[in-house]
C-alpha cells in the first residue's frame, strides 16, 4: 500500500500558531501506520505545540494496543477549557491509518473530508460519527483509492467541495510533489478569493 502526502501552514493576516503532524511509521510484520494531527488553538502556540507531541508519544507507543483507548486520553487530556488553556477549548482533529482501516476523533470547528474517485464528503455526517462529551469519534475502511484531509475552517469556507475534489482527488495524487502542488494551488485560489485568516491543512491519499 502507498501513501502520498500534501500540508499547508500559512500565515494570514496574523501568524498562524496551529499545530499540524503528518507521520509514517514503519512496522514490521504488520500494516504501517499514518499518523494526521491537526491542533487549532488560536493565539496559544504553546498548547498546540503539546497537543502535538503528546498525540505522536501516544500513538507512536502503543501503535500495538487500543488505537481508540489511545486517543480518548489524548482528547480527555485536552478536552476542558481553563485557567492552563484560556477560555477556549482547542480544536483537535486526529486520524490514524492502518492499511485501510482508519480511526478519527475530532472536535471544533475543523473539518474532515474523505475523497474518492468521483467525490468528496464530509467524513463525520457521512459516518455519523460517535459523540462523546466534547468530541466525536468514529472508525471505518477506506474504498481503494482515497484522500483523507483535515483542515481548519479557513481552508474550507471560501472552496467548494467540488474544487477541492478537483484537486486531490486519487487521480490526481500520484506523488508526493504533485499533491503539494495541488494542495498549493487551493491555497492561492483562497488568497485570492480574500481569505486572510491563517490555513492549515494536511491531506493523505492511500492507494
């Protein structure tokens, strides 16, 4: 099984202080594993930056146990909003691939989109996905031939699903180069469309 994958962190108007990890592991013996994190905390780099490094220990330490079990600490850890964190809750978006299996859990205002050879859907209306407290979950298989991307709502807002389709669809993702071109040219089609709010995205196609 191949993975190509594609990331966006652009500034806008202000720096652009999310958190974004895309990450291969390489198992022997068994499927590999593709880690997603996307971490949206606004003016808080700090908190992003933890998000982050806790999500790939987590994951990188017990790839072997319950991968489910695994990100709820990750979520209930980060789940409350207080004094550490400010008035706001973070938005946390976290897929993990293994061969064509995928689990995700995300809260806020990120978005996450499955896309296949002749479309693109919402990844949790269409999976109807889990809610537990203060976010949603859910595990599924991917058709052969698709691309998982997480975004924040400044990549999403200003694009139609059927130009992101365009864009990253399977046939369109037959390298790592050509999906970052693709990925790019979204974000100068956003620029030009007047977004001026930070992006950040990251895109896995799986084939």
């Amino acid at each position: 099984m191949d993975y190509y994958a594609a990331t966006l962190r652009e500034p806008g108007e202000k720096l652009n202080n999310d958190g974004l990890l895309v990450k291969g592991i390489h198992l022997k013996d068994r499927s590999d594993l593709v880690v997603m994190v996307l971490s949206s905390c606004g003016a808080n780099k700090k908190l992003s930056d933890r998000i982050i490094r806790n999500a790939e220990k987590l994951i990188h330490k017990g790839y072997d146990k319950d991968v489910p079990a695994l990100l709820q600490r990750l979520f209930k850890k980060f789940g409350h909003s207080g004094f550490l964190f400010g008035k706001r809750t973070p938005d946390i978006t976290v897929l993990v691939m293994k061969g064509i299996n995928y689990y995700a859990m995300n809260r806020g205002c990120n978005r996450v989109m499955r896309i296949g050879r002749l479309g693109a859907t919402d990844l949790f209306e269409e999976d109807d996905g889990i809610l537990h407290g203060q976010y949603y979950y859910l595990e599924g298989r991917l058709p052969e031939g698709s691309t998982l991307i997480a975004a924040n709502s400044a990549f999403f807002e200003r694009q139609r699903d059927t130009e992101i389709h365009r864009r990253l669809c399977p046939q369109m993702c037959v390298g790592n180069n050509e999906m970052q071109k693709n990925i790019e040219y979204l974000r100068s089609q956003l620029w030009s469309r007047g977004e001026k709010r930070p992006v950040t995205a990251a895109a896995v196609c799986v084939k």
